[in-house]
C-alpha cells in the first residue's frame, strides 16, 4: 500500500480524535447489548473465518483483523468519528484477548 506522507514524517492525531474511556464503555455496552459479550462474539466470528479460511483463527486475530478494516476506512476518510471510535475499541478488544490467551 502506498505511503501518502512525505518520507520521515509522521502523522501526529489530535488529542480530540481519540475516543474518552467513558465513551469507549459506553460503546462496548451499547455493542455488547446487541451482539453479546465481546469474547464470545468474537469466538463465533473465529470459528465461521476458521471454517472459511481453513485455517485457525483466534478471537484477537479477528479483533486485529476488523481494527485492520477500519484503518483502510479511515485512509478514505480520516475523521470519520464512527470508524475512529471503532478501531479503538477493536485494539482495546486484541489486548485483552491477548491478555487471555485468545
């Protein structure tokens, strides 16, 4: 994939853009209420993409694998608040499935 900065730069988001831990709660309650908790969703999503794939897939791969998707979103669209919110959440999702061994 092409770099869009100019070589030995980075690219520095401004504190606003990322998401308040009360409003990264309030999005794992608001998701959880409708597809369960997050680790069992996600084992359920592992196993239709190991199935797929033939290949194991473990919850934090699908957890890195979605925050991966919303990266690609948010190169079309830098500031789009749901895709930022998201991914943080997704990367919140990998460490702790890391964290259990998932």
């Amino acid at each position: 994939m092409a770099d869009y900065r100019p070589e030995g730069t980075t690219r520095q988001l401004p504190r606003e853009a990322f998401t308040p831990p009360d409003r990264s709660e309030q999005l794992r309650a608001e998701r959880g209420a409708v597809y369960g908790p997050p680790i069992d969703n996600h084992r359920r999503i592992a196993a239709l993409w190991s199935t797929w794939l033939q290949t194991e897939v473990k919850p934090s791969d699908v957890a890195m694998l979605m925050f991966m998707v919303k990266q690609a979103r948010l190169i079309q669209t830098r500031d789009h608040e749901d895709s930022l919110d998201d991914a943080e959440v997704y990367l919140d999702f990998y460490r702790e499935f890391i964290s259990l061994g998932e």
